[in-house]
C-alpha cells in the first residue's frame, strides 16, 4: 500500500507542474499581444474620426480605451459582425462638459456611424445632413 504522506507530495508537484506549463502557455501566446495591438490601432483611428467631426482643427480632450478615466464614464472597444464599436467621452476644453460617444466602425477602420450626445448647434446641424453621424443635446 503507498504511504500518503507521499502520494499527497506527488500530487502536489503534480498540480504545480500543470500550473506552472498553462502560464507558460499563457504567457508566451501571441494571440493577445496581436489583438491588442489591433484594438489600440482601431482606438487611433476612432480618435482622428472623432476629431474631424467634433472639433476639426482644435485639440481634444479624450476618455476612450487608451485612456480610460473611470470618473468620467465606461469606456470600451468590442468587435462585432460589422467591425468594430468604441465608446467614450469627450470635451473641447476644461469648461465643456463630458460628450458620450459611441462609434462603430467596419473592418479596415472605416466610419458606419457615430453618435454622440452634445448640444452644439453646428453638431446637430450636421447631423440632418450626415448620415453616418447623429448629435443629440
């Protein structure tokens, strides 16, 4: 009969050397590193949209997936059967309050729509003519 002082050390060992295997696995897949990678180029290319229609040639201040702020609001980036949504805020300047925003993008980065919440005249304006673009105050 085997003592189970022992059998409890083989086990243990047993349990630490598949632990130890599956973070090796984990660690060196490159799957997530590509995929983030991808995300944060999807974010790059949302930021540069998002300027162009919201605030063409002045900065921006920015709460999105590169840059969360968990004061301001819930960000994400998520695919979907289309491409790609982002969410986020922003705001023009320290007396702007925070824009909700979210954005949905095909797969090579291109705009299908983006809606925010901002009560800027030429904003909801431009979205009686844009298709792709909605503003609400």
């Amino acid at each position: 009969m085997i003592n189970h002082r022992y059998m409890k050390w083989v086990v243990a060992c047993g349990i630490g050397l598949i632990l130890a295997l599956l973070a090796f696995q984990r660690a060196t897949d490159p799957l997530p590193t590509r995929q983030k990678a991808i995300e944060e180029a999807v974010v790059v290319e949302s930021r540069q949209l998002l300027a162009s229609y919201v605030s063409p040639g002045s900065e921006l201040q920015l709460v999105d997936p590169l840059s969360p702020d968990r004061k301001v609001g819930k960000v994400y980036i998520w695919p979907n059967d289309k491409g790609w949504e982002v969410s986020g805020h922003y705001r023009r300047n320290d007396r702007d309050p925070w824009h909700p925003y979210l954005m949905q993008l095909d797969r090579s980065s291109s705009l299908l729509s983006l809606a925010v919440k901002d009560g800027n005249d030429r904003l909801i304006g431009m979205s009686a003519t844009d298709e792709k673009f909605s503003a609400v105050p």
